[in-house]
C-alpha cells in the first residue's frame, strides 16, 4: 500500500540545504500498524508528513496505493488526502465554537455531502469511539482524551484506508493516553492501517512494527 524508494528530503536555510532524509526505502502493507520513533530531529515528522501527501520528495519514488504520488497533480493530491487517509494530531485541532457532533461533520461538508447524510455518519462515528453521549458537548466541555477521541472519529468519517497519527497521546496523561491507544488497536482490528510517529516506547509497543529513525536515517525495523 505505502511504497517509499530511495527517498530523501532537505530543507533550505538561506543558501544551505538542510538533509532531513537520507535515502529511505519502506514498506508498508495494508492493515499494518507501524510506529514511526526516533529522537528530536531525526526526521521522523518529515517522514509521516510524505506519507501523508503533506509534504514532497526531493529524491526518489512514493507510490500511495498504486498512485505515483510525485507525479500526482495538486487536485488529486487532494482526493487522495480526504478519501484514503485520516489525520490525527497531537493537538486536537477541533474548533472549539462547535460542538462534537459538527466538528465530526466538517470534511464531509467539504465533500458536499448531503446534511441527512452528515449527521448519520458523525453519529456512527461518534459511536464507534465511545463518545455518542457527548455529540452535544463543545471542545471546551470535554476531557483531553475525548477530545482526542472526536479528533479519531473526524479522521474516520469518510471511511478512510489510512490513519495518519503525529504524536496521538503525547497531550494527555498517561491513561487517556492508553485509552487512545486501545482505540487505535480496536480499528487496526477492524482493518485500518495505522501509522503513527511516538517518541515513548510503551505506545509504540501497541504497533506491530517500529521503524526507528536517526539523524534522517532509517536505524532498525522491528517486527514484533
């Protein structure tokens, strides 16, 4: 499904390119749940914002699913992004003068879903993370974890293939945290493909693979 060949990324600071990654080559398969680790500055955000189509290559191939995703135009980058994959950040992101249920609502009004058909589908996925009871409640009224757990269930709601998760727990305590990551274990099961950057070891022990990344480099690939 993610297929990344020789792939390296640099950045500029005035006239110096900065080299974020070197030559990395990964696979990943459907259904897998990968966390990607590695210190501050290893490169590990650049490289989930790549497989997240939120950022590009500057040296060799990516192919998304059968789609070369360097080669893809602006428009379908887009479609790719809203229909195949599903973001969660560490901060939330949910706009805070909205309650639950139309923040869950919002990349299907972007999609001109039909509003029946909105509110089903935010309610399903509200119930599918174990937060319909609080459809009513705005950001500010909501816990950490609930918040977050409205960020999974908007990532979800146009049926995505892909979870893309930067950093999931890393604002909650150390519970809430845990309960996110049984959340995400619970979709893996259901079939999503999971892959999430960490920096803590006792969440990555929820992925079935690490891929451990330093200074731009690709260091291990543990299976577990």
């Amino acid at each position: 499904m993610i297929d990344l060949q020789g792939v390296s990324k640099s950045y500029r600071l005035g006239e110096v390119a900065l080299p974020v990654l070197k030559d990395i080559s990964l696979h990943i398969g459907a259904g897998e749940f990968v966390a990607i680790m590695g210190p501050s500055g290893s490169g590990k955000s650049t490289l989930l914002n790549i497989i997240g189509c939120l950022d590009t290559i500057d040296e060799g191939s990516y192919t998304l699913g059968g789609v070369a995703i360097e080669a893809a135009s602006e428009d379908e980058l887009a479609a790719i992004r809203n229909q195949r994959l599903g973001f969660v950040f560490q901060s939330f992101n949910l706009i805070p003068r909205i309650n639950a249920l139309r923040n869950v609502e919002l990349p299907m009004i972007y999609s001109r879903v039909a509003p029946a058909e909105r509110l089903r589908r935010a309610h399903a996925a509200l119930q599918n993370v174990g937060l319909e009871d609080r459809a009513a409640h705005s950001p500010a009224k909501l816990s950490g974890g609930q918040q977050q757990r409205v960020a999974i269930a908007r990532a979800l709601i146009t049926g995505p293939d892909i979870i893309i998760a930067d950093e999931p727990t890393g604002s909650l305590d150390s519970a809430s945290g845990h309960d996110i990551m049984r959340l995400f274990s619970h979709l893996h099961r259901q079939g999503k493909t999971v892959v999430m950057v960490t920096h803590e070891d006792e969440i990555s022990a929820y992925a079935q693979r690490a891929i451990r990344l330093r200074d731009g480099l690709m260091e291990k690939d543990e299976r577990r």
